[in-house]
C-alpha cells in the first residue's frame, strides 16, 4: 500500500513485510506534516507494523512542524514498541536536529542495512 499526496507528492509511504517505509523529499514544514501525519495513521492503527524507517536523505529543508511530527511520531512509536529509524538524514536535517539537542533521541542510520543493528536511541532505555 503506497499513499501520495499530490502530482508531486513530498512524501511516500508503503509497507513492505512488517516494515514501514517513508521517504519524505524537499521541505518538510507546516505544509506537509499534517498530510504526513494523516497518511501515517492508518497505519499505525492498523498495527501491521513492526518498525518504521523515514528515509530523510532527499529534504533539503526542516522548521519546527516538521522536527515536532517526528518527535511525535516517534513518542507514539516508542508507545506501540516499534523502533523508529531516520535513514540517511540530509546534512540540512542532521545539522537542524544537533541544533535542537535531538540526535540521541532518534536512531540514525546512514545505510539500510544498518537498521537491525542500530542501537537503540537514549530517550528509550
């Protein structure tokens, strides 16, 4: 099941196996986080997940809507027991979390074969 927005959909969401994936691509603000979050839902209340990676290489620009919905959406992750992954998150994203104190509080992978030995983030032990 894949989910986009629009003709140029700034994300993409699709669960393969037990795995949810997002790729979210250019600028994730305001504008965009509702309708991500809206599209995660049904996932996540379908519970067929057994963990999420967002692929953030490709945003190129992230304000505080966009650090709060995966803030959120990682919290509400913890509470389900599925571990959230940010896959090769661009230097604009990594330098926005670093500002806001909130590497430790995700799991960052630079490769996709990473995610099963990623450690688990300090803001969950």
């Amino acid at each position: 099941m894949t989910h986009t927005t629009d003709a140029t959909p700034p994300f993409t969401i699709a669960l393969e196996a037990d795995i949810l994936r997002c790729r979210i691509q250019g600028e994730f603000t305001l504008e965009t986080t509702s309708r991500f979050r809206e599209a995660v839902e049904p996932f996540l209340e379908a519970k067929r997940c057994a963990m999420a990676v967002i692929d953030l290489e490709h945003v190129r620009f992230m304000d505080s809507s966009g650090i709060g919905s995966l803030v959120a959406l990682n919290s509400r992750l913890q509470a389900l027991g599925i571990q959230l992954h940010l896959l090769k998150p661009s230097i604009q994203v990594r330098r926005t979390l670093e500002l806001v104190q909130l590497t430790r509080f995700f799991s960052m992978v630079d490769d996709a074969g990473q995610v099963d030995q990623a450690p688990t983030p300090a803001a969950s032990r």
